[in-house]
C-alpha cells in the first residue's frame, strides 16, 4: 500500500519539503525552550568562530559541532512530542526513549564544550 502524501515529485517536492522544514523550526522554536537557548547560543557562537578558529577548518570544526548540537535537539524533540502523542502516562519504554534522547543532547553539547574549549585554550596558549 503506498502512502497518499507521498505523491509529489520534482520541485514540488522540494518547495513542499522545506516549507514543512520550516514549519518544524518554528514549531522547535516556539515551543522548546532547550531549542530556543541552544538557538541563541549558536547565534552569539557563529561570529566568535570565526575568531576564535585560525583556519577553514578550525571554523568549520566549532560550526559543524555547533550545527551536529541543534539537529540532536530537534531529534530529541522529535522523539519527545511522538511518545507525548500516543500518550501521557508513565511507562518504561517512554522514559527509556527520553532519557536516550536527553543523552543524545548531552553527548552533543560535551562535544561542542570539548571542541569550543580546546580551540578557546588552543587560542589563548599559542
């Protein structure tokens, strides 16, 4: 059986694809406040990478880890509203799948401390 929201092809695709990515950062932002800080810390991060990184790839490496830290969030997320949607009530699977996403996020911002912090030190040593 083949799925009836799956009709479109060609740039419709496209331009319906990002138009529903869009409706998921808002979505995100609007309604997550993790997102929203994390948001705004890589706002005020972006321009210091280009300071702080001596090279192309030093500044790509502080982005990317930075970019890696809200794409985690948004899974998290993600993950978090679908066990919302089939239900409220406690259950060990839930709070497993939760708890896996939180750590997932937590992985993510000790790379991005990791990264940031031996390029911040990297800078003030050499």
């Amino acid at each position: 059986m083949s799925n009836p929201h799956k009709g479109r092809t060609g740039i419709d695709r496209i331009i319906h694809a990002a138009g529903y990515s869009i409706e998921g950062l808002r979505a995100a932002y609007t309604g997550e406040s993790a997102f929203r800080q994390e948001t705004w810390m890589c706002v005020v991060a972006t321009p210091v990478a280009f300071w702080l990184g001596s090279n192309w790839v030093e500044i790509a490496l502080l982005l990317g880890c930075l970019a890696l830290l809200l794409i985690v969030e948004l899974l998290n997320s993600a993950v978090e509203a679908a066990i919302d949607r089939i239900s409220f009530d406690r259950h060990e699977l839930s709070k497993r799948a939760k708890d896996i996403g939180s750590a997932a996020v937590f992985i993510a911002l000790t790379l991005c401390g990791g990264i940031w912090g031996t390029a911040l030190w990297q800078r003030l040593t050499h």
